[in-house]
C-alpha cells in the first residue's frame, strides 16, 4: 500500500472548526452592518456560498426554480408567481461573486396550511432541500439564519412548560439553582436496576429531573419502557418524604418510528412519568407529534429533545435554526454545552453556543422559552463556571444543570458507583460557589483552587470526585 502524499494528508487534516469560527464572525459582522430582510409574507432563508462557477445571483434563480415554483417563465399575477421564491438581497465577499451571502424569500403562499400554520419539516424540505446542499456547483453551502414572520411563529405550539412550568411543577425557586441527572448505565439494565438507580437520586433534594439515556431503548424485552417507568415513578415515591416537598421529573427515553414513539409516550404517562426524552435528530417533526398528543392532557408531558445527531445537521445549517425550531415545536428541554476550560461539546464552541442558548431564551410572543441544559462533561470541577456564567447574564431561572456521570459513576470506597456519594460532592461544590470563596478567580485557575479548598476543608465527597473525574490534577 503506498503511503498518501503530503497535499492529501493537508486536506484531511484541514482544521474544519478553525474555518467555522471564521465563518460565523465574518457572517455575524456583515449581518449585523446589513440584515435580512424581515417580510410579513415570506420566510427569508440567508445562505452562505461559495460557487465553482455561478455568480450568487444566478444561484438565486436556481434555488428559485428547483425549491419554489419549478417555473422560468412565470406568468404574471398568476398562483404560480405567488409561490415563487425570488432573491431580496445579496452580498459578494469578492470580486468573482461567487462567495458570500444569498437572501431568499420563500413566499408563504406556497407554504401555509389552511388555518395559517406550516411545520418545521415542511419549511425545512423547502429551505433546506436538494438545490441548496446537494448540488456539485456548490462548493460550500450553508443555511445561516432564518426570518420567519411573527403571525406565522404564533401559530406553532411551543413549549407547554417552558423553566417556570418546571420550577413549579417541581417546588424549585425561580432564584435556585435546578439540577438534574442521567441514570448509568446507559444500557443494559433492567427496570429493577432503573428503579434502584432513581430510588438513590431521588433521595437527594438537589435534583428536580432525572432521564434515562439515549442509548437505552424502549421495546427491550430485557427492559420494557412501561415496566422500567413504573419501578421510576414508584421508587420516586418511597422516598418522597425525603424529598421536602420538591417533586421529581422522570423522563424514560423514547425512540423508533413515529408511530412507535407515540405508542411509547401513552404507554409511559400511563405508568407514572411526567416527562418524555428523546432524540428528535433523526425523527423529523416527532417533537409536534409528541405535544399535538398530549396538549389536551391536564399535564401535558415535559418534553426533553435531545440533540443526538445534531452535528450531522449543523454541517450545513446552523445550530441555532435547528433549536428554534425544536422550540417552536415543543421542547421543554434542550442541551446546549458546559462553560469550561478544555475541549468543549460544542465546536466552534463559544459563538455556536451563545447563538443556541439566545434562540431558545428569547422572548417570542405567545412561545415559551425551552429550559436550557448545561450538559456534556458538566461537574464539580466546573459547575461553578456555569452557576456564575447563568448568574452574570441573568439567566439561572432558565437553567437546568444536567450532570450524568459526575453523580452516577463516582465510585465509594468499595470501588462501587454512588449515586449518593457524587450527589453529595455536587452539593459541595454548590456550596463552595455559593461562599463567593472563589469568586475571584480565572477559569484556568479554578479546579486548582478548588481541589486545594476541598482538602483544606475536608470536603471529602468533593475530593473524591475531582480526583475520579481530573486524575491529572492530583
């Protein structure tokens, strides 16, 4: 076999998030000194491109054609020019024209249903579809931002709690800090041990939700969702007197196909669960079929979109669209990523981010807000930098700190995994933060610190699970 050649080898080591940072400054720089147009009667999709050999202005009268219409010679004041997209503004980033950004406008004459209402699905198979990614012309191609007319996101439902449903449902302050988990193993266990694993969060008045995996799926015969909600939903109640008062979302994890998530979501609400989870990704529209089911319920389920496979998507178009939507169709929860030094979830992490969490907060007139979850790698190591982050742009009501494997799998003095035991040591670090101690501190100097503070202390709990979860540092 011969070895590869070195300009093969530069390609496949081309840094790809190095590139997307770039991109998104430079689109959030021109967007910002030049906007979208906002029209009451059209979606305005922008795109990025960069083109082999069309102009930006040709690839407007392509994506007009293939995505709209399918017409050239439209005639006027005809349906058919009612349902054609046309170009509303466009901005070389050179002198070829072939690279920058591209505004469509997809006409809602063409896209709303009866009563005024379209889905997510439908408006990502015209914004999103073949000529736009699929096409040998476009080098590069992104769907970059999103101006949907406020009449029309009126008519999606939202979610059906949002962070103060949560809060309420669950005796949390609007002020407190509300954190969850995620039951390990992932896979592999039976609806006993799901039982028992609840049973040992549930009696730590920290927590206000607890979800299973993703990886753990429904129809097992092993593992029956139905049986594995009812051990949940009734270890919750053993130790309910434990609890103050607060209650406890539990949330099984449902997947497969449409039809088969819907027979899963009855059968869990009619054992106990108060809340649904799963991964919407690759199951496009299950999140409006799940809240379309259950709104006519006193208590609709809260629903928790996961986004695994998110990545896959925000190759070609940006995350942010992706959660809007996922709000506008009804998540109650959605996973953005943990402030923290290191590798983070989320690439190019920073902006991507901030886009993700500012789409799902904003105020948008008769949709709640989705409850953000911090989680990918959160712990006591960095749980403070997330508490102060929240707390500095005012958004702790908001948050929901999710920590699966710093409470699940920190290991007692047995060499067991204790759920109790990494409870505790969250429960510490929470106090820490809460002392203002370190406060003052940089990022980079934080988990130093705060290993030092636990030993100084004697925070035992603490100590155990920053030497488990940062054996480096010690």
């Amino acid at each position: 076999m011969s070895p590869l050649n070195p300009a093969a080898l530069d390609l496949l080591w081309h840094d790809w998030d190095s590139r997307e940072e770039t991109l998104r400054s430079i689109i959030a720089e021109r967007l910002s000194a030049k906007p979208a147009p906002v029209l009451e009667d059209f979606v305005v999709a922008t795109y990025f491109f960069a083109l082999r050999s069309w102009d930006l202005k040709h690839a407007a009268k392509e994506i007009s054609y293939h995505a709209t219409s399918g017409t050239k010679d439209v005639p006027p004041g005809s349906l058919i020019e009612q349902c054609t997209g046309k170009m509303v503004g466009v901005d070389p980033w050179d002198a070829t024209g072939r690279l920058g950004l591209l505004h469509i406008a997809f006409p809602l004459k063409m896209l709303l249903q009866s009563d005024g209402h379209l889905t997510s699905c439908d408006l990502l198979h015209t914004v999103a579809g073949a000529i736009i990614f699929d096409v040998y012309e476009n080098q590069d191609a992104r769907l970059v931002a999103l101006n949907i007319p406020e009449k029309v996101l009126r008519s999606f439902p939202g979610p059906a709690h949002g962070p103060r449903g949560v809060r309420q449902i669950t005796g949390f302050k609007l002020d407190e800090p509300a954190f969850g988990t995620i039951l390990k193993p992932t896979t592999g266990i039976t609806p006993a041990q799901v039982g028992a694993l609840v049973e040992e969060i549930a009696a730590c008045r920290l927590f206000c939700f607890v979800k299973e995996d993703e990886n753990l799926y429904p129809k097992l015969p092993s593992s029956p969702v139905a049986d594995r909600t009812r051990q949940a939903v009734a270890a919750i109640a053993r130790v309910q007197e434990k609890r103050e008062g607060r209650g406890l979302i539990f949330a099984p994890h449902l997947s497969g196909a449409p039809h088969e998530i819907l027979e899963s979501v009855n059968a869990v609400l009619d054992a106990g669960a108060t809340g649904v989870m799963f991964s919407e990704s690759f199951a496009g529209g299950t999140v409006r079929l799940v809240r379309e089911a259950t709104k006519h319920l006193p208590t609709p389920p809260i629903i928790y979109g996961h986004n695994a496979g998110i990545g896959v998507k925000t190759r070609s178009i940006f995350r942010e669209i992706i959660d809007l939507l996922a709000r506008l169709d009804g998540i109650d929860f959605r996973q953005t990523a943990p402030v923290r030094p290191g590798i983070p979830f989320l690439k190019p992490y920073g902006a991507e981010w901030e886009a993700s969490e500012a789409v799902l907060s904003r105020p948008i007139e008769g949709i709640k807000p989705t409850m953000i979850a911090r989680a990918g790698a959160l712990d006591q190591g960095n749980i403070s930098l997330n508490l102060a982050d929240a707390e500095k742009r005012g958004i702790t009501e908001g948050v929901l700190f999710l920590a699966g494997s710093a409470i699940n799998s920190i290991k007692n003095a047995n060499g067991v995994p204790d759920a109790r035991l990494g409870a505790e040591a969250m429960r510490q670090a929470l106090g820490v933060h809460q002392s203002g101690e370190l406060r003052d501190l940089s990022a980079a100097d934080h988990l130093k610190a705060l290993i030092q503070l636990a030993e100084r202390k004697r925070l035992t709990p603490l100590r155990e699970a920053l030497r488990q979860r940062y054996p480096d540092q010690n």
